[in-house]
C-alpha cells in the first residue's frame, strides 16, 4: 500500500493558504490553483495586492499579450522597486529591529543583520555605485559565496536600477570571466577568501585572472574576509569596507518590466544563457510561493519564521530565499563551509540553535545527511521545522520518507518543488494544505498553466512526457540576455505557443504529478523512454545504497543499455552478488527490458556545492565526450574513479 502523508488539521488551519481560501469562497486548494491557471490576469492581476506589494505608481494592465505569450509585458504603467519592497517597506512597518538573515562562519563567526542595519548598508553601497557611475541597466556583477555582502550587493545594485548578476563562488577564471564579459561588468564583488573544511579558499586570485580575462572590470570590491595580504591592483580594487561608511540613495522607481536580475545558467555546451528576470517577476515568484506554499508568515503577523536553503548566491535559489524570505518580514539563513564539517551534525544542531522553521536542500544532500546520520531525532530536536523543501533533481521515495518520517516525524510536509533559473521559482509544487504521496510535486503551482505533453504536444497522463507552460508568468525570463533568437529557440519553437522546460514529468492515476529528470538525461532502451529517477528510486531503496546515478549506455544494438553508478553506505561491501540483486530488483520492478546492464560502485558521485548529481558529466564518460564545464564541481576527483570503473567493465566485456 502505497504511503499517504495526510495534513493534520490543526496544521491545516493554521496556514496562510487555508486562511485565504476561506476569505475567498475557494471549497478546496485544487479548486483555487484551478482558477488561477485558467485566469491568469484574476490571479496575477490581484496577486500584488494579497501579497501587500507597494507599487510607486500602479499598473493599468495586468498583461498585454499582444505580441505573443513569448513576449508578454507586465503591469503596463506601473512602477516598482524590488529593494524597496524587501528591506524599506519592512522597516517602514515598524520591523526595523527584526531579525533580516544570520550568516554563520565555518570558524565560529556568525553576524545578525535586522533590516534597519540592513537597509543602512545597502544604502551606503547603493551610494557608492552611484558614485563610480553605475547607471539604471548596468550590471554589476558578484562572485563571492553566500554571505552578507553578497546579499547587500544584490540588494543596493537592483536599488539604484542597476542588475545584479550573481556568479557561483565554485567557478574557475575562465567561467567567471565568460560571464563578466557577456554582462559587460565594470564593477565586480569579491572576496579575500574563506573557509571550507578547515581549508582557507582564496577566492581574490580568481577574481583577478577572470577580471583580466574579461577586460571590462573598472572596479574590484574586496570584501576582507580572511583578512589575508592579497595582490591589490591600484586605481581598480577598493576594501568593501570603504564604500560603506557614508552616503545615502533612495530607490529608484523602475517599469516593473526592469531587469533586476542577470542569472547565467551553467553553460554545458555553447556560451551561458542569460536569464533576464524583471523586478516585478523577482518579487513576485518567490513571495507567492514562499507565502502559499512554505507557509512562511508574515513578519507582521507571527515573527519568528526562518528559511535555511542550502544553496549558494550563484545559483537561483540564493537570490530566491533572499528575496522571498524578506518580502514577507521573515529572516533567513546563510552557512559557510560544508554541511559535514567540523562534524556531521553540523546541519541538525544549527537547525536547533536558531529555530530553524523551513528547511530546503537538494536530494543529494538529503541523502547524504541520511548517510551522516540516519537518526537525527536521536540526538537533536529538530522540533522548529514547520516545512521541508526540495529542488535541484529529483528526489526518490526512500529519502522522502526518511526526511518527512525519521526527520520530521510526520508532522511536516515536504514541499517537493521543480522551476528554474529562467523561471526564478516553480512550475510544480504543493501546499502544506494537500495530501501527498512519496516524492510527487503534487500539481502546478498557483498561476502557473503547466502540462505534460508528447512529441506531437498532446497532454498524457500515465505515460512520461515532456513538462510544457501555456501560458506565461510574470517571472519568466524577458529574453535572454542579448539574444532574442535563441530564447525562442530554447523555449518557445519544440511547442509553438507553450513553454518547452526540457524536463520529464508524469501525471498519475490520481492526478500527482512527479518529475522524473532532465528530457535530455531519457533513456531509451530499445525503443522504450524512462527517466533515470525512476530506476534510482528502486536502487535507491536498497538498504546498501546511499545514492546512485543512472544513465544511457551506447549499445550497437539497443541503441542504449542502462548503466548505474551506486554509493554505498558505511558498512556495505561492493560485489557481484549486490549488483545481481539491484539488477534484480530494478526488473522486478519494472521489467526486463529495464534491467540494468551494469551497476558500477563508487565512492562518490560528481556534485555540485549544492549537491546536485551531474549525470551530465558521467554520461559524457559514458560516450567519450568533452566533459564540458567542471567548474560546479564540488568532488572532481570523484571523475577518475568513475572512469576508472569505466574502463574496468569495458575490459571485462571486451
């Protein structure tokens, strides 16, 4: 029988979702999402006013879709200010003295801003770019982790009118420099350095080769983190601390169709993709979901709410959490270092020492907290968490349960959610109000008119296909950056008039809806397609398994075979006997024809900082490709292994 975890009613109506379907007659939350994808100016129209968004000037017209849905402009003759809205509306409520974000230090440190100590620094940032001549549409570009400064950058570049263009700290010269180059950065913040795993990281060295490689940085911003002597290039590189010691700059008023936000995607083949995401578009994703979905309460209302995302500044999920989080009046949560360091219950006594009320991460970080410690509830309390969330990949059965059971102890739904950079949120993801099955992201998200199509674009239900959009939100991405045609070309011509998202989904008997990976990670195994989430899910639940990454394998005659890489718990032994019985499990599952031609162990499976698999790079191994793009990593030694087992098996078969 399948596992059904079912709301109690006391969580039920508490939250903000519940409260808001009463006020509006809504019988059930399928009834109002119902509503909302199929009137998408009813919802997106009154969005800003449920949500207590403070417009300058307020739009005339919620949408004109008059050049198409690949072009649709937003609240036409309004003007906004995202800063605005995320730090001087809160302390003009009356939370100045709130709680904004907590960052904590790998060595100890740990530093509190409220958002009246907030907003005076982004001010004196925002002062200073003005200063050096950053006008309305500039970019000003970060690379530097997740830390205050990061977040005050953001905030005091998007204030005066100006992108923010966040840059992940785990990047090599050439990444950040190829970005640098096609923002046409002249400002850039960085970092000295800092701490992972007792290590000192200097990060300033990068910054300098990617500056020159780039050839537009003007101006180096150097947070002095480390506070280690570092090369200083004179008339170029200024101490972030002395560009926040005096100066004001109200925000500007911008169209609500401003670029607020420049978010490269990792770039695998050709140059990156920038998403252009608007100021009203930033604001209100992450808002709506962080209020209807998360649960997350307003600071006005019942303070004390705090997310921790395990993630980084770089990736969207940063700017997500910041933006989100503040616009409610909330606080969130920001960790230098590893999730394992200095010891593997880093992640649960954080969680306990700051109350941590929602707490979101990728798969593979569950599973390797699982790996860590199967029983946190032994040894901590863990009784703050009000909500889980996970992105990034796709998360299998066991370690759901094991997140919403041995960690939650059913009291706390997982909010499983699937979007993207491009969307800056979420395409598919439930609310705390809605029962759930192992895994699944339940539906579409509120506002979003999302379908799972075949290759002729007709919806299927039962059966994989591909997750499309028919109509457009606010924050999808306005183009991308300086290349109009290849937006439509990546989006918007698989379909003609729907959002082509490049992911697998599944709708089942029930009406849940799962995401089973990336369309271009599909196996097709003799004429027959199957996500690698499905057949990881099985092996996955093998008590010897910690995780495991499956791929299609070139066969001369199939086409493609399976092939798997598994990690194994501490204790659990490789052999041919465990392969045989995974094999084994894997066709009783799903038949023989999915049986697994090979099931390879490893020690660890490439990752990025946030602990997403990159079945990219192991199925490039696979084909003998380029592997592209390694920069992500966080373990690059974890390639050599797999080749090595590559080469292994192939010997073997040969």
């Amino acid at each position: 029988m399948t596992y059904i975890w079912r709301p109690p009613r006391s969580l039920v109506e508490s939250t903000n979702v519940y409260r808001f379907m009463v006020e509006h007659g809504f019988g059930s939350y399928k009834e109002l999402v119902k509503k909302s994808t199929e009137d998408i100016r009813w919802f997106w129209g009154n969005l800003p006013h449920w949500l207590d968004v403070e417009w300058y000037k307020e739009p005339r017209e919620t949408v004109d879709l008059s050049n198409g849905p690949e072009w649709a402009k937003w609240y036409r003759g309004g003007s906004i200010n995202l800063t605005y809205n995320v730090v001087d509306r809160i302390v003009k409520k009356g939370l100045g003295q709130r709680e904004a974000f907590t960052w904590i230090g790998e060595d100890g440190a740990v530093r509190t801003y409220t958002y009246t100590s907030l907003q005076g620094e982004v001010e004196r940032l925002a002062s200073y770019l003005r200063g050096e001549g950053v006008k309305e549409g500039d970019v000003v570009s970060i690379y530097a982790p997740m830390m205050p400064e990061s977040i005050i950058a953001m905030l005091a570049a998007i204030r005066i009118g100006a992108i923010a263009s966040p840059i992940f700290s785990g990047f090599a010269p050439d990444a950040v420099a190829e970005r640098l180059r096609l923002a046409e950065s002249r400002v850039l913040l960085t970092v000295d350095g800092y701490y992972r795993r007792g290590r000192r990281i200097f990060l300033k060295p990068n910054a300098d080769e990617a500056a020159r490689r780039a050839g537009t940085v003007e101006r180096m911003i150097v947070v002095e983190r480390l506070g280690t002597e570092t090369d200083w290039i004179e008339g170029r590189d200024v101490a972030y601390k002395d560009t926040v010691k005096s100066g004001r700059e109200d925000p500007v008023e911008v169209d609500p169709e401003h670029p607020a936000l420049l978010l490269f995607t990792s770039g695998t083949t050709g140059t990156p993709k920038g998403a252009v995401i608007s100021h009203a578009g930033a604001l209100l994703q992450p808002s709506k979901e962080h209020y209807f979905n998360l649960d997350i309460k307003p600071g006005w209302e019942a303070p004390g709410d705090k997310l921790w995302w395990i993630t980084d500044i770089g990736w969207m999920m940063g700017p997500w959490q910041v933006i989100g989080a503040q616009f409610l009046g909330a606080s969130h949560l920001m960790i230098e270092g590893a999730i394992d360091y200095p010891d593997k219950g880093r992640v649960w006594r954080i969680i306990d020492e700051y109350r941590v009320t929602h707490f979101g991460f990728a798969a593979t970080v569950a599973r390797m907290l699982k790996k860590l410690n199967p029983s946190p509830r032994e040894e901590h309390r863990l009784d703050s968490i009000r909500a889980f969330g996970n992105t990034g990949e796709p998360i299998d059965p066991d370690t759901w349960l094991w997140v919403v059971r041995d960690v939650g102890g059913e009291r706390s739904p997982m909010i499983n959610l699937s979007g993207g950079t491009e969307l800056f949120g979420c395409f598919v993801l439930p609310s705390p109000v809605v029962e759930l099955k192992p895994s699944t992201l339940w539906g579409p998200g509120l506002g979003m008119d999302v379908d799972v199509v075949d290759d002729q674009g007709s919806p299927v239900r039962g059966t994989p296909g591909y997750l499309v959009a028919r109509k457009p939100a606010p924050s999808m991405t306005r183009g991308l950056w300086r290349d109009p045609e290849r937006y439509i070309r990546t989006y918007w011509s698989r379909f003609p008039g729907m959002w082509y998202h490049g992911d697998l989904a599944l709708i089942d008997e029930d009406g849940l809806w799962y995401i089973l990976g990336r369309a271009d990670d599909l196996i097709k195994v003799a004429g027959k397609r199957i996500g690698p989430a499905e057949i990881e899910s099985i092996i996955n639940s093998h008590p010897a398994v910690a995780e495991s990454a499956c791929i299609g394998w070139p066969h001369e005659v199939k086409g493609e075979v399976i092939g798997c890489f598994a990690t194994l718990k501490p204790g659990a032994e490789p052999s041919r006997e465990l392969e045989e019985e995974l094999k084994a499990m894997v066709a009783g599952k799903l038949g023989k024809p999915f049986k697994p031609e090979a099931i390879l162990f490893v020690e660890d499976l490439p990752r990025t900082r946030s602990g997403k698999i990159m079945r990219r790079i192991i199925r490039s191994i696979l084909r003998d490709m380029t592997l592209g793009n390694l920069a992500v990593l966080e373990n690059p030694e974890s390639i050599e292994v797999i080749k090595r087992r590559v080469e292994e098996f192939r010997r073997l078969m040969s």
